[in-house]
C-alpha cells in the first residue's frame, strides 16, 4: 500500500499566496481613499486639523509679539524728545534777559518751550500743582530762576534743568534751580507708581484668564463678582506692600488702594470681554492693547511731553494711562484730583462689562441653570 504522506504537499516556510497577498496589501503605502496620492488640499485640511496647526501659529504669533513688544517700548522710551512742555513765566519775558533765556530754551528744546505768562507766584505754583505747567521761569534783576515739579515728571524736569544750565552757561545769564515738587525719596526717579500700575494691569487680565481656565463653569454674574474680589483684593495686597512693607511711597493709601482696584477690574473684564467676542485668541488684543500700546503711552515711565505726540494722546485713553495718571495725582497733587482718568478707567470696565454681558451666551465657559446641585 502506497504511503498517504507521499501526495501531500511539502511544509511552507513563508505565507500562501492569499496570505501573502493580504500581506502586501497591508504593508503597502496608503495613497487615499482610492490608492492616488493625496492632494495639496488634503494635506493642508489634514495639517490644519492636526495639534501642529495652532502650535504653529503660536510660534509665529510669540514671534511677532516679541517684536512688537521690545519695539513699541524702544520707539515709546529709548530717545525721549520735547515736543510739547507748558512753562509758567513771571516777569518781563521780552526784557534783553527774558529773550535771551527763553529763546536759548527753545532752541535747545526744539521750540517745544510753550511759554504762559503769570502775574503772581501763587498763581503759577497753583497751575502746577494743577498740572497745567511743569516749570516755573521767574525773571527778575537779570537772572533768572527755574522751579522744577520732579513729580510732574521726573524726565521732564532733568531735561528743563539741564537745558537751563546749559544756556545759562552759553548767554552769560545767571540761572539758580529748584524743585518745587520732589519725589518721595523711595522713588528717585519717579517709576514706582508706574510698577504698580502696571502690576494691576497685568494681573488684572492674567486673572481673568485663570479663571476662564480653572473656573470655567461660572456663570457670567459670578464671573463678573469674582473678577471685582480680586480686583479689590489685589489692589489692597499692591498698596500695602509698597507703602507698608516696603517703604517705598507714602501713599494716601484708600484712594491708592482702590485706583488700583478699578484698574484690576478693567483690566480684568478687557480680556473677558475679548473672550466673549474671539474666544481662545483674546489673549491677542488683551495683550495689545494693554501692554504694547497701553504701558508705553501711559506716561508712567517717559512723561508724556517726551513721547512720539500720538502716544502722548493715545495713552491717556487707554486703563494704563488713567491709572498712572489718576494714581500719579493722588500721590503727588492731593486735593487736585482731576475726573477724567476715573472717567476713563470706569468707562472701559462699563462698556467691557456690557460687551460681555449681551453676548454672554458666546463665552466658552458657564453652566446650565442648577448645574452647581445637579445630581450625578
């Protein structure tokens, strides 16, 4: 009898060939959904629907907003130049000594010395401490005397008096020098108020992207209360490190507190605003309007006599500027509180709040009625 296993086939090693055609197949290249290679519109859809979408266009973003931001601070601060510097004058401005003097100043200034005569010497400290004029030029017996306001602005003054000096010098007329209104010895050179303005500005906004990030279920009204806590909380904290902790400034320390506060909160309501109206991107204008137009224009750090003339008008629109403004006052010039930096600070926070009241519903955070108590 013939042995069964002589017709059998030999063993394989390798796959049938129906195995190794589902293999081929599944080792082969995907070209698409029909075996074509996929087109420069498919790839870009796949591109954009992928994470390296938005991480590419962050890069881009920081990119720019590096550069925004070291440029608009080089163009507001690295060469501040006169262009509009309002002076008290009190005596005989066109007497030989009074031409002489004014018009050695405006030509070191660049012709931007705007001269207001006074009749008195009361009448031109009170325009200063006004914040009408910046110096005080007192012409009398061929010389002449300079009063600075230091808090007025402390670049402005070193440059009045510089420039006063000097031409005394060059024309022979006798020039004594004086500040009429210092700064406080823990601020030399008048920036601290500028700091913890910006310091409410910044964290005003920062606090309201955390809490869109960690307490994203509140509802708008909650939302909106929590933004004012912190805003008066952190206002607080501001004050009282600088003046109590620290020693810096003498701050009148309510009105302080709670200038800092009304900042925080239009700040902070700003960028809620801008997350109602473009969602995730609203850091973007937060940012630029706040910290690349806003801190340079605010006069904080170069007065705004020395500012490129449309910043000097732009930033006392903008939260940045009224609190500078309004804060700067309150320091250095109490009992001449003037309203329009209030005006404007509690304009932005009405009109940010509105803005992200009406259009609520947009907000990517919130919660639906009784979501705090709903059962699981």
């Amino acid at each position: 009898m013939a042995d069964t296993h002589e017709d059998s086939p030999p063993p394989q090693d390798g796959p049938t060939g129906d195995d190794a055609g589902r293999e081929e197949e599944r080792t082969a290249p995907s070209h698409g959904a029909h075996g074509r290679p996929p087109s420069r519109s498919e790839r870009w859809t796949a591109f954009t629907r992928s994470p390296f979408f938005p991480a590419t266009v962050l890069v881009l973003i920081l990119a720019a907003a590096a550069a925004l931001f070291a440029g608009s601070y080089t163009y507001a601060m690295a060469n501040p130049t006169p262009r509009h510097i309002p002076t008290a004058v009190l005596g005989a401005a066109d007497s030989p000594t009074g031409r002489t003097f004014t018009g050695g100043m405006e030509r070191a200034l660049d012709s931007s010395l705007e001269l207001r005569p006074y009749r008195t010497r009361a009448e031109a400290l009170e325009a200063v401490n006004e914040q009408e004029v910046f110096a005080v030029v007192s012409l009398r017996d061929g010389r002449v005397a300079l009063d600075v306001a230091g808090a007025s602005g402390a670049s402005v003054a070193q440059l009045l008096v510089e420039s006063a000096v000097e031409v005394g010098r060059a024309t022979g007329v006798p020039v004594t020098v004086a500040d009429v209104k210092p700064l406080q010895k823990g601020d030399p050179r008048g920036l601290a108020l500028f700091y913890i303005s910006l310091a409410a500005v910044i964290i005003g906004f920062v606090g309201a992207i955390q809490l869109s990030v960690h307490a994203r279920p509140l509802n708008p009204a909650e939302r909106i209360a929590f933004t004012a806590l912190y805003a008066l909380l952190g206002g607080f904290a501001i004050a009282a490190t600088v003046d109590w902790l620290l020693g810096a400034l003498d701050l009148p320390f309510v009105e302080s507190w709670l200038i800092l506060a009304l900042t925080m909160f239009a700040s902070g309501m700003v960028f809620s605003m801008f997350n109602t109206l473009i969602g995730r991107w609203a850091m973007l204008p937060t940012w630029g309007l706040m910290v690349l137009l806003g801190n340079p224009s605010s006069g904080g750090a170069v007065s705004w006599p020395l500012l490129p003339s449309p910043l000097g008008h732009i930033g006392q629109w903008l939260p940045p500027g009224a609190s500078v403004n309004a804060q700067h006052t309150a320091v250095y010039f109490g009992g001449h509180q003037h309203l329009f930096p209030f005006v404007v600070l509690a304009g932005w926070a009405l009109v940010s709040s509105a803005v992200f009241w009406v259009w609520r519903h947009r907000h990517p955070g919130g919660r639906e009625r009784g979501g705090a108590h709903a059962a699981p």
